[in-house]
C-alpha cells in the first residue's frame, strides 16, 4: 500500500510567491455568468507595461459592449466586459499584436 500522505498534487502551486495565481505570460480569457443571460468576459494576464485603460476603450468601442478594469487583490488589473466577447477578445489581441495565439488561453469552450 502507498502512503497518500507522500504526495501533495497542490505542493507546485503552494510553494511559489504570491504572484502564482497569474501564470507566465499567459493571458487568459474567461466568461462569468451573471444573473439569467447575463454574462462578463474577463481578461487577466496582460502585460503590465500595457495601458489596460486604453486597450478596454479599444474592445469597447469594437465590440459596442461596455466595459472596466477591475483592481484585484490576487489576479491583479483584470478587463471586464458585457457579453461573451472572447473569441473577439483572443482575435483584436492577435490582430494588434498585444499577444500571440499561443499564449491566449480561452476558458469556457
């Protein structure tokens, strides 16, 4: 018999600092259910020298939904934005060159 104890399957994520809730330069793109159809699309993980005021203006005015940052205390400066917008999301992010497609994660698919 093995000894369950040995193996810690979250010890990786554990024994970082406290910056291991955004992973290396991924950016990732979720949706948010609301209330009823109500949803959000966020994006986390964007370069920090990027202007994320100037890039949300950008999405909304594109996609014509509104949108904000969002100051959070583990994920740090994250979009958010009205609607499911993430493939139109991972394509302006491509198109501008903000990030490649290989380090786009779209969750909820």
């Amino acid at each position: 018999m093995t000894d369950i104890a040995a193996f810690d399957p979250f010890a990786d994520a554990a024994s970082g600092g406290g910056n291991d809730v955004v992973t290396k330069g991924l950016v990732h793109i979720r949706l948010q259910q609301r209330n009823g159809r109500k949803s959000l699309t966020t994006v986390q993980g964007l370069n920090e020298k990027l202007d994320l005021n100037k890039i949300t203006k950008a999405f909304k005015k594109e996609f014509c939904c509104n949108g904000c940052v969002v100051d959070d205390e583990e994920l740090g400066r994250v979009i958010q934005l009205q609607g499911d917008q993430r493939e139109k999301v991972k394509n302006f992010l491509v198109e501008e060159d903000i990030a490649t497609k290989r380090n786009i994660k779209v969750h909820g698919i």
